[in-house]
C-alpha cells in the first residue's frame, strides 16, 4: 500500500481537500484504484452533532457514518464510496483506547498517548486504507490521508506525532507527504516567509515534505519558486503553483501539468511496485478524457440558469457544498451556466419587513426572478415560514421546485394548509405539543429523542416507486427504475394519516421505503417540476455522473426537460456510482 499525506500550514481553509481529491483523480487517471482517509483532530466522535455553522455541512456515507465534508469532494472526485472509518477523529481515536485500557487490553501498562495514542492511528491508517470501495471489491492500491487543521496546532500534535513514525513504519517508497502552504501577496508582491515558517515548524516535528503546494491568487513567480525551492531544501519540480482558476474542477489539470504524476510515479514507485490492467489502464484514460471535456464545458459560456437555494445557514455556503456541488455537476452536464442566488429564509417573512423592508424587498424580489427555487436540509424553526412561503410561490406560479428532506416537509406543510384548508398545520419538529390534527409532519417513533448523537434514520435506504407512476417525472429521470437507493439523515417524517387527504388534491407520494410505510418522494400533477425527497440526493452525485433530482431541476428551471427525458443516456441510473 502507498500513501500520499496531504498537510496543511500557514491558514486553514487553504484547500487540503481539493488537493487531496485532484490528487487521486490524477491517480486513477493511471488506472489505480484509489481510497481516501480524512483525519480531524476534534474530539467529537464524528461530525453529526455540529452544526453546519461551526464545521459546514455534514456529509453521509453508505453506511450511514456522519463525516467531514471533505469525504465528499473524495466520493465527488474519485467515484467511490467510503465508510464512517474513512474519517478518523481524536474522538474515535481516544474512545478506542480507553476502552481498550479499561478491558485491561494494555497488560497492565501506563497508558500514554506515546505509543498507545499514536500506535492506535497507525493502526487505523492500515486497516481502513485496505476497505475495498469501488464496485470492483479490489483492495486500493493508494491512499491519500488528509491531516485536517493546521500544523502547529495542540489538538493535532498525536496525529503528527502519529505519521513520523507511520512513515518509517511502511517505508520511503510508499510513503509521500504535500504540504500545503499559501504565498500571499502584498503590493503585488508574492511573500515566502510564511510558507518558510510553516515547512521550518513541519520539520521540527519530523516531518520533511516532498512537495510544496503553494496556494496564490496568481500564478507563481519564477523567481518565488526559485526562493521556496531554496529555503525549503526541495527542488523546484517539487513545488506546485496552485493559483485561482475558473473552478476546482481544473484544479487536477493544473497539477498535472507541473507533472505531479511524473514526480508521484518515480517517488513511490508506481509502475515497478503495482501492476495495472490493460481495462483499468483504459478506464483511466477514459477519465481523463471525460474530466477535459467537462473543464472545457465550464469555460464555455452558455445560457444561464439561476436556481434560487432558500435555507437557514446561508452566512457560511459549505453548510450545503453537497448541494452546490450537486447543481454544478448537474448544470455543466446540460451545458448550463449556473448562478446560484442565496436567499435567507428568515429574510422571506413577514415580521422582518417592519425591522428590515431592504431585506424582505431583496429575498422576495431574488425569489419571483429564479428559475428554479431549492430548500434543502436543515433542523429547528427558524426560517420555516419563509421556507413555506417560497414552496408556495414555486406551486403556484409553476417555478421549478426541489425540496430535500426538511425541503419536503415544509411543502407538505404549506400544501396542508392552503390547498387542503388545515390552519395551523405544521411539524411536530417545530411545535412538539401540537394537536394530532394538525401534526403533518411527526417524530419517526423508532428514533431516540435523548441522545442525538449517531440516532436519525441514516445512509443508503431503498426507495420503491409505488403503482401507476409512470407519469411521473421523477421516476423518468432515473430511468424508470422500480426501485432506486439514497443516503438519508432525518428524524422526522411526513404523517401517514393525511397521505390519502393530500394524495386526492394532486401531490402524490410516487416513492416510499420499501415498506410502503415511510415518504420518500412527492410530486405534483400538472405542474412543471415540483419534486420533495426525504432522502438527500446531494450525497450521492458525482462529477461526472449528476444526481437526478438536480438534473430534472436545472433541466426544468431552464427549459430542456423534455428533451433530457427523451436522453437515453442521460438517464442511465448507476445506484450512486459513476460510470467513467
């Protein structure tokens, strides 16, 4: 097994996990098979518990683990499917050995973080790397580790701590470390020192890395390579100049044309040490070929489609990256220039227009000029008239409307109130001591409501198309499959009891769980693309293979959706999994 260690100093946010993703694409471009480990040195357990605020989204695997949003740029990117060990956190790492020293696992021995803390990491690193996770079920012939954080900082000192040892433990020739580092610039003027200060702190550490990836705003300077190369004792192949382009998606090119895969192959090895088929050799060439094309699409200007994302965590937009990423693959795949208009659902009620009529005039007018309107996931009550108020508008003026998971619910709600003439209906989520009769929307009974953390209904979940919905659009979008599967994360559902009252006025329920207990999707009659899932359909898009819920709402909110239905290869539904 080869490792490739991406690291970060200087600034966090730098862009670890692009790298990291760009990384491994360019890997499999060469026909290997890939995996990816995200290590985050807080002490939560995982990511379930944080608020979108605090961390940005939270992202759902297969298995149902709640992780890191950079596990999804590795499953967008790298077309495959990880597990909740893929996300390591100090949380996971510490409650695994004080449970071992409480078995007496430990012979007695004084518990220390070296070596039990840092040996536990080891381990972990692997045995997860080893998990097969593509529909192939080989075992991955690379990893790529990412160390969330900055170096430096106390809470990650055991993970540091952690690889110096791993990389003497597997060998210098499978075992590569970039570290990502930023050049500011001031005065025109492109700045080593920090990046010089961060590779001096690394290397206290034990740590001496292989590459530098140098972030800018610009594209670097001789003379700056030059300067980096000789300050940070790497050559000047070894530095990479990673300057702002159009969009990540270019991010991959831009490396290979400084010849990262040159430098990865003679470093680690790769075609002495790993034998690669001549299929796997063509799928990566494929790969490729297709990522080309889909950069060429996104510098290409064509016609606009504004989706308005109507939500409650808008002050930080990797609260719903799954969902950005998810309207971008969808968008550049119909050749569609997106522009996302956010909107702050709270801005959208009326109480604010007596504190703030700039605001309530601003979300309203960016609302009525969308030509398509998304809510997507969330808890608590804030902003849920709002939400309410703009399914409203899309139902009733034929906007294109996508509501995921509490985006389905807030439209059963508002459907319940002004089409079937139930005042006051609303979830059980928002007013937990509401009347039976107006509880549209209630607590799943299975759940837990004391502990909160690892308990909703979570990961890949069946979802059958119930009887005489061939109308139905949604069902066309994934190929007319009886039955499809999603990633869900929710505590709450839509009530059973008012499914037969609101299925008469025209919003019917074409997919359930594979009971025919739970609502997994609606739509609506005779309206142009009005869609709610239960489940997220954000978790499972990829790049080159778009989620197609968000294919129907670019498609609709631009017009083309008859034309996509009538796409026979648009339309082929993988389960979740690209076909490169």
């Amino acid at each position: 097994m080869k490792f490739v260690v991406i690291s970060g100093g200087v600034i966090s946010g730098i862009g670890k996990g692009v790298i990291a993703s760009s990384t491994g694409l360019l890997l499999k471009t060469l026909g290997l098979n890939v995996t990816a480990i995200k290590i985050d040195p807080y002490m939560n357990i995982d990511a379930g518990t944080m608020s979108p605020l605090e961390h940005g989204e939270v992202f759902v695997m297969n298995d149902g683990g709640e992780s890191d949003l950079d596990l999804g740029n590795y499953e967008r990117y790298l077309n495959v499917n990880l597990t909740k060990d893929h996300n390591i956190t100090t949380g996971k790492v510490y409650s695994s050995v004080i449970s071992k020293e409480r078995k007496g696992d430990y012979l007695g021995k004084t518990v220390q973080v070296v070596p039990h803390l840092t040996n536990e990491i080891q381990e972990r690193l692997l045995s997860v790397s080893q998990i097969p996770v593509d529909s192939s079920g080989q075992t991955p012939d690379i990893c790529i580790v990412e160390l969330g954080g900055t170096i430096g900082d106390i809470e990650s000192a055991p993970f540091v701590e952690a690889l110096r040892q791993f990389q003497f433990r597997v060998g210098h020739e499978n075992f590569v470390l970039i570290h990502v580092s930023l050049i500011p610039v001031i005065n025109d003027e492109q700045k080593t020192k920090p990046t010089q200060a961060a590779i001096r702190d690394l290397r206290s550490l034990g740590l001496t890395p292989d590459m530098i990836a140098c972030r800018c705003s610009k594209p670097l300077q001789k003379p700056t390579i030059e300067k980096i190369s000789m300050f940070c004792h790497v050559g000047p192949n070894q530095v990479l100049a990673v300057h702002d382009v159009n969009s990540t998606y270019h991010v991959p090119l831009l490396l290979k044309e400084q010849k990262l895969l040159d430098f990865l192959n003679k470093r680690l090895n790769l075609n002495a040490d790993i034998k690669i088929s001549t299929e796997s050799l063509k799928k990566g060439q494929s790969l490729l070929k297709n990522w080309e094309l889909l950069c060429r699409n996104v510098d290409n200007s064509f016609e606009v489609v504004k989706i308005a994302i109507v939500g409650k965590y808008t002050h930080l937009k990797d609260s719903y990256l799954s969902v950005i990423k998810s309207l971008e693959h969808a968008s550049i795949k119909l050749k569609k220039k997106l522009v996302i208009i956010w909107v702050e659902a709270t801005d959208l009620e009326h109480q604010i227009s007596i504190d703030n009529k700039a605001s309530y005039h601003k979300a309203w007018h960016s609302v009525c000029t969308a030509d398509g309107i998304l809510v997507p996931g969330g808890f608590g009550n804030r902003g849920i008239e709002g939400m309410i108020q703009a399914a409203k508008w899309a139902r009733e003026n034929d906007i294109p409307y996508l509501g995921i998971c509490l985006g389905l619910q807030i439209a059963t709600i508002e459907f319940a109130r002004n089409v079937l003439g139930i005042q006051d209906a609303n979830s059980e989520e928002f007013f937990p001591n509401i009347t039976d009769d107006k509880k549209i929307i209630l607590y799943m009974p299975e759940i837990n409501k004391e502990k909160l953390g690892g308990t909703m209904r979570l990961g890949l979940r069946i979802t059958k198309f119930q009887k005489d919905t061939d109308w139905s659009v949604i069902k066309k979008l994934y190929g007319s499959n009886e039955q499809i599967s999603e990633r869900h994360r929710h505590r709450y559902e839509v009530n059973p009891k008012f499914v037969e009252q609101i299925e008469s006025k025209g919003l019917v329920y074409v997919g359930k769980d594979e009971k025919n207990e739970r609502m997994e999707i609606f739509e609506l009659k005779d309206h142009p693309y009005y869609i709610g899932t239960q489940y997220h359909p954000e978790y499972v898009s990829k790049v080159l293979e778009p989620s197609k819920p968000f294919i129907g709402l670019v498609a609709a909110s631009s017009g083309v959706l008859n034309e996509v239905l009538s796409n026979k290869q648009l339309l082929k539904y993988n389960g979740g999994e690209a076909d490169f």
